[in-house]
C-alpha cells in the first residue's frame, strides 16, 4: 500500500468520444489512507504508472483534507 491509499478495483470501460471516437477509459476504485472509498476515471494515455500515481494521490490527499476538517 502506497502511503497515500491502495487501489481496490479496476474497471475498463469503453465509450464513444465527444468526437464519435471510441476511447478506452479506467475507472479506479481507491481506498485513501484515511479510510475514504472513492472512484476516479482515468484516460488511457493517463494510466503510465507516474501519472496515474500523482493523479490518484492528489484526490485521496484532497478527500483526507476534506474529512480532517
């Protein structure tokens, strides 16, 4: 578990673009480190395991801020 939270789940979703494209898209499912369950859609070019980290870090970060208030 990364000190930030741990991923529970990943689901591939695809779906037509706003172009009439098909995209490939993740939806995470990530418990934070201070317990918060939440979801986070990721783009496929956004899944590189740096980018993804910081993206999923940031908003189990925000939702621990959020419940320490």
């Amino acid at each position: 578990m990364a000190k930030w939270g741990t991923v529970l789940d990943v689901t591939e979703i695809r779906r037509i673009s706003d172009t009439k494209e098909v995209e490939t898209v993740y939806r995470y499912t990530v418990r934070s480190a201070g317990g918060i369950v939440f979801t986070e859609v990721v783009k496929e070019a956004d899944t590189a395991p740096d980018k993804l980290s910081k993206i999923l870090q940031a908003k189990a970060e925000k939702l621990d801020a959020t419940k320490a208030l």
